[in-house]
C-alpha cells in the first residue's frame, strides 16, 4: 500500500468514525428518520452530481430490485438503527459496536454456506461478545434507560451489513459507483414509511443541520467514493483495514467534541473487539517489501 492509498484509507477511516458523533448530534433532535432520509437523500443528490459529471449511468431499469434490496441491508435498515441508538449512546460505544459487523459477516457467511465455523472463529466470536459485554457493562451509557434496546439496535445494524455483504457477493456485479447511487435512492423511498413513527422532537439548528449535511456529503456519497477506489487500488482484504481503524475515530471525536470520557473500559473493549474480528476475518495486516534501490541510484 503506497503513501496516497494510505491517506485514502486513514480519511476513511476518520470520516466513518466522525459519522457516529454527526448522529449523536442530530438524532436526539431530528428523530432517527428525518435524519436518515436527510442523510440519503442528500448523499443520492450528491453522488447524481458526480455521476453527471463522471458521465456514470444508474441504469435503474436493469438493475431496481437490486439496489431496494442491497440498499435495505447496507444503507437503509443499518442507518436507522444506529441512529435510533445514538439518542442514548455515545459515539464511542457505536463505533466500536459498528466494528462487529465483520464478524456478523462471518456468522452469515457460514449459515448462507451451510460450513461449520472453524475453532478460531468461535474463539474470534466469544472474543467480540466479550469486548462489547465489557465496553456496554462499565460504560455510564448501559444505566440510562433504553441502553439495552439502543444497543441491540446497533448489534443488529452491524448484522445487517453483515448480510449485506454476503448478498453483495453473490447477487449481480454492478458498477461500484452505481452502486453507491443506486442505493442512495432507494434507500431514501424505503426510510420515508419510518417518517411518522419518528417525528422530530425539535427544531434544528445550524449546528444540526451542518451535522446532517455531513452526514449526507461526507460521510455517505464522499467515503464511499474512497472507498471503492480503494477497493480498486489495494484489493477489498486490504480495504478492510478501514474496520479497525474507525472506532479510534470515533472515541477520539466523541471525546474531543463532545467530552465522552473514555475509560480503561473503552480501550480494553475495543481492543477486543478488534482481536475477534481479526480472529473471524482471519485478517492479518501484510506489507509489502520494498526492494533495494541500485547503487548508483542512491
């Protein structure tokens, strides 16, 4: 991995991280669904602009169902779920509940195949159930009233993209960037039945709305541009990094800009967290060795 590919990679990772402070800023305001169908619906208009530039068609008639279907598992289901935990969570605990999802994909992966899970992927899993258990148990967080549910909420959207990566495997290839675009919409017509059951419970700040347009710009239609490039410069095993990275994000904007207080807990948590997935994914980082320059060229 060259030094561009890095930056690509810690920018994504940074932007990622930063989506779960945007969301403890704005959903206890705007509700989980108007900030979500904001979200997507800013992220489709942006990444349509790109598309019109780059001259990248959606191709909707072809390919419809399967962007209501990837976007239900990998856009709109996830994203509301987290936003529902974020009005009771920090942003802290959320990344690092968001870091399991490769182990849900794992988990998914051996069920949709039918194989048994191999001995280091039940240890890979006791070790992720351990560190979320640590994280929520000491966390201030788990005394507030509806932490359970809230958690639950953002286990399951970690399950969620789970399946989402599962079924991206092995439904039909479509262009990357159509991809992104393509489940920006639908995602933005599945979020809008949620509207009545969420009403806001404010009116929005500038501070709430620059929140949401970050989340729409940045966080959905810009990282999922670095994203795919990544995957098309390094490959997606070394894309995956971006997993391990994100919660240090995370618990650092949550703390710097919004005084979360992170605790042994949250380390200790976290890291073990990060242990298992590794363990489920069976990542091990790999570099490249860089051959000698010749003499002369010294």
């Amino acid at each position: 991995m060259n030094i561009a590919n890095l930056l690509r990679l810690v920018a994504l990772a940074a932007i990622w991280g930063g989506s779960f402070l945007f969301m403890r800023i704005g959903a206890p305001v705007l509700g989980p669904a108007v900030l979500i169908e904001l979200r997507v619906l800013f992220a489709a208009l942006f990444l349509a602009a790109v598309g019109l530039v780059l001259g990248k068609k959606l191709q909707l008639r072809a390919h419809w169902k399967h962007y209501f279907i990837l976007g239900f598992f990998n856009s709109a289901l996830p994203f509301l779920l987290f936003a529902f935990g974020a009005r009771t969570l920090s942003a802290s605990v959320l990344s690092v509940l968001n870091a399991t999802a490769p182990m849900w994909g794992a988990l998914v992966g051996a069920a949709w195949s039918r194989q048994a899970i191999s001995l280091r992927t039940a240890l890979g899993l006791l070790l992720g159930t351990a560190g979320v258990a640590l994280l929520v148990g000491f966390d201030h967080v788990s005394s507030k009233p509806g932490a359970g549910i809230a958690v639950a909420a953002a286990l399951t959207a970690a399950l969620s993209y789970g399946i989402a990566s599962q079924y991206a495997r092995s439904a039909k290839s479509v262009e990357p960037f159509a991809n992104a675009h393509g489940t920006m919409w639908s995602s933005a017509v599945m979020v809008l039945p949620a509207l009545p059951f969420f009403p806001a419970s404010g009116a929005p700040t500038l501070g709430v709305m620059g929140a949401v347009l970050a989340l729409g710009v940045l966080c959905s239609g810009i990282a999922y541009i670095l994203y795919f490039r990544l995957i098309e410069e390094v490959g997606t095993t070394s894309a995956l990094t971006v997993t391990f990275l994100n919660p240090v994000f995370g618990i650092l904007w949550g703390a710097l800009f919004l005084g979360e207080v992170v605790g042994w807990y949250t380390i200790a948590g976290s890291a073990i967290v990060l242990v298992g997935t590794a363990l489920v994914t069976g990542f091990v980082p790999r570099f490249k060795r860089v051959a000698p320059l010749p003499a002369q060229s010294r």
